[in-house]
C-alpha cells in the first residue's frame, strides 16, 4: 500500500513539474519562445496577489509594474488573474502594438470585466471591423464634438447646477459618489433611458464595477464578481425593459435620442439585437459614471491641497461671468473654448489619474518586438501611464502643476499624452469627458465656496480609489 502512494505522489509530482515547466517556458510547434524576462508564478494564480497589494497615498504607477520595470526593463511578462500577460512600459512598442489594431492585435479585457459585457456566450467588447466602426459612429453622434456644442453643453450645465444646489444644503458630501449619480443620470439622460422603469425599479444606485476589474471571474454566491454580475443583469432586464416599451411606439413619436438610433439602426445592422443594445448601453454607462466621477473626485483633492491652483481658475471662470450680459447664463461652447487654465486643470488631472495600470490587447498573432516574442494568444498589458510620468517631458512629473501645459507643444502630447488610450481604439467619449469636468468645476468655483473637510487619501490596488471618500462643504455664495 505505501508502495502504490509513494508511486502515486512521484507521478503527481512529474505531471505537476510538467506542467510548471510547460507554464514558465512555452512552446510555439515545439519550438522554445524567447520570451521577455519575468516571473509567471505559479500557474492560474500566477502573481495576482503581489499586485492587488495595495499602495498608499501615491499617485506613481503601482509598485508591482515599477519594481518589475527597475529589475527587468520596460518589458517584462507575469501572469495575472489566469492570463499569461506580456507588459510592456516602452513608449515605442506600445506605439506599435497601437498601431496594430485589428492586425496582429485585439481590444482585450481580463475574463471578470469581459464577461460583464457578454451575451449569449459572446463578449463583444473585442468587437472588430463593422461592429468597431459602428459603435464609434454612434458613440460620437450622441456624445461627440457637434453634439456637446449643439445641445449637451447646456444640459450639463443645467444638470451640474441642480445638483451642486442640492449639495449645498446638506452637510458634508462625499464627492465620489455623489458625482457617480450626477454623471449616471447624464448618461441615463443622454442614451435615452428614463431613472425608473414602469414597474417602479430604480437604477441610481449603480455598483462600482470597476472594483470586479481585477478579481477571478468565479460566479458563485459570496463573491464580488457574483454580485457584479446579478446588479448588471438586473439593470440589462430595465434597459430591456425600457427597449421594449420604445419598440411599442412608432419611430416618428420617438424623441431621437441614442437609443432610438440604435433601435432604427437594427433593420441594417445584422448584429444589432435588443440583447446587444442593452449591453452597449450598460457599457456607456459604467465608463460614463466611473471615470468622470473617478477623475473629477482627484480633481477636487488637488485643488482643496493647491489653493493657488484654486485661486487662478476662480479668477479665470469668474471673469467668464463678468463678460456675460446676464451672469446666470448657461455656459457657451465659446465660452469654454476660452477657457485655457480650465482646461490645464483638467489635462494635468487626467495625466495624473491613470485609474488603471494599463491598457489591454490580446495577440491575434506572434509578435516579435525588440528581440523578444509576445505568443499569439497572449494578452498585452499597454502600460500608458508611464508616458505620463516621464520626467523628459513633464518636470517633477508627480507634482500637481497646470501651469506647466503652456509649454507643452501639440507634437509632444501627440507622442506623450494618452488618458484616453490610443490608436483607433481611443475612447469616442473622450471629448465628452473633458467638457463634463470643466463644466462642473466652473460651476463649483464661480457659484459656490467650499472646503474639504475630511478624507482625500488614495491607494491603487491596482486601480485608483479613495478608500475614505473625499468628503466636501459647500455653500452658496450668495448666502
């Protein structure tokens, strides 16, 4: 009997060992790959855990990709959440791997953020070719330059003014969140969909999905990603739902809006179903709420710590008002275009933000870069914030310092300025994001005092948060 144990733990230790050694060294037609430097950890946990080790109080890329970047070079492979990942901090590649979008590379996601926009067994967030060029279309048709200067802009205006009003009456509000709902209902307000469905089903209080980015994608009860899961197919049922109500009316009683283009759109476009539309909407929502809620919330904290910042956009907004005829007009798109210090404010906040560690793409084939092979199949880590971080362009680049974007040259932000990623994959939302922070911010500044009065630390595990919110008082100021 201990003869047959000890034969049946020496072959679990052969198959194990093979399989670490298959794991660590891969094989492209039983050829060795010569792969970047690294440590792949151990198989499917790989070194998941060193990275979700949070960091405090730092606004500098995560330790886990620093420390590796320092003993490897800016080119290095791990394994992480169950992925074999090639992460790459070179600015030229990164280039590259941009430039290969629908060649040699895909739009990736780790399988818990991918399985959060999936249907019928399908992600479609690596959508390609017609279905890419279609949601961007459609993205910049609703959320696009034209239509921010034609009707968003005051409807921001109007939304943010609501809103710091009612701010203003209570006690101290945590910024985080109360902008998420801001932001949720702009996004609920520009697709077209109503806050609460015919059967009463209120959809304000979104989760933070964003928190289920880096977790394994086990759909069990008791799990973050378990009840990630339940929330979106909850809200995916109401934006159902509220299809199905808008299908009921003929196209000529519909208002036009996001959704209404994206049901008249189905008789043309094969791969538009009810299904895909409640999922393209439920993605425009979470990027709308969790970004700009996420990068407005750091914005906040810099200028409640750099009051000379504060000082110079209140004096720029306040003399937009000066030159109004009547000083509670909407803000103009001309009137934001003048705005330069604003909209430094916003840039070094969106240089700084970096809310992931990176940017994902997966190998459709064998990628040779500077030596070494990225193995089709394999998924890329774009480490963008390091360009951001780069102290060749931006002096002392951890410093909060607006000021330092009037130097800075259009060619040189080509090459070194990505919060909204790169290549023909960058985020159709972008304009849309910018408008709606310095919207906000000159609202806050031009009719509102304020202070903060507790909380503002960050950590990155690996994404950014604020484990104690940013908590604000404000007052009107003609109070």
């Amino acid at each position: 009997m201990l003869e047959i144990v000890l034969v049946l733990v020496a072959l679990f230790v052969i198959y194990y060992t093979h399989l670490l050694i298959k794991w660590k060294y891969p094989k492209i037609n039983g050829v060795p790959v010569h792969l970047p430097p690294g440590s792949m950890g151990l198989p499917v946990i790989g070194e998941t855990m060193q990275l979700l080790i949070p960091s405090y109080n730092s606004i500098d890329i995560h330790p886990f990709i620093r420390k590796r970047i320092q003993r490897y070079g800016p080119i290095f492979r791990t394994n992480l959440v169950g992925r074999p990942i090639i992460v790459t901090a070179d600015p030229e590649v990164n280039k590259y791997i941009f430039s290969q979008e629908g060649n040699l590379v895909e739009m990736w996601y780790l399988d818990s953020f991918a399985k959060l926009f999936a249907f019928e067994g399908e992600s479609k967030v690596t959508a390609i070719g017609r279905v890419h060029r279609y949601l961007r279309g459609i993205t910049l048709n609703h959320f696009g330059g034209e239509s921010l200067r034609e009707k968003m802009l005051p409807q921001i205006d109007a939304s943010v003014n609501d809103n710091l009003r009612q701010w203003s009456t209570q006690g101290a509000v945590e910024v985080k969140s109360a902008i998420s709902r801001t932001s949720l209902a702009e996004g609920l307000l520009h697709l077209g969909m109503i806050l609460k469905t015919r059967r009463g089903e209120k959809i304000e209080n979104l989760p933070n999905f964003i928190k289920s980015l880096m977790s394994f994608p086990l759909n069990i009860p008791g799990t973050t990603f378990h009840k990630c899961m339940k929330d979106k197919d909850k809200m995916s049922n109401m934006v159902r739902h509220i299809i199905k109500e808008r299908l009921i009316n003929s196209p000529d009683e519909r208002p036009g809006d996001f959704l209404d283009q994206a049901l008249n759109d189905m008789a043309s476009e094969k791969f538009l179903t009810e299904d895909f539309i409640a999922e393209l909407s439920f993605g425009i929502l979470f990027a709308a709420f969790e970004s700009v809620s996420t990068t407005l919330t750091l914005a906040i904290k810099f200028l409640a710590e750099n009051p000379l910042v504060l000082e110079e956009l209140t004096a720029e907004n306040e003399a937009v008002l000066k030159k109004r005829e009547n000083p509670d007009s909407q803000l103009t798109w001309e009137e934001y275009k003048t705005m330069a210090f604003t909209q430094s404010v916003v840039n070094e906040t969106l240089r700084l933000m970096n809310i992931p560690p990176g940017l994902l793409r997966k190998a459709l084939k064998d990628i040779n870069v500077k030596g070494y092979t990225i193995p089709a199949g394999w998924t890329i880590m774009l480490v963008t914030p390091i360009v951001h971080l780069n102290p060749e362009t931006y002096k002392d680049p951890l410093k909060f310092n607006p000021w330092r974007w009037k130097d800075l040259d259009q060619v040189t932000l080509s090459k070194s300025f990505m919060p909204f990623g790169g290549g023909t994959r960058q985020c159709a939302g972008a304009e849309f994001s910018k408008v709606y922070m310095a919207a906000f911010l000159h609202v806050l500044v031009t009719k509102y005092r304020w202070s903060k009065v507790k909380g503002g630390r960050i950590t990155r595990s690996p994404i950014l948060l604020f484990p104690d919110g940013v908590h604000i008082k404000i007052t009107s100021k003609r109070d």
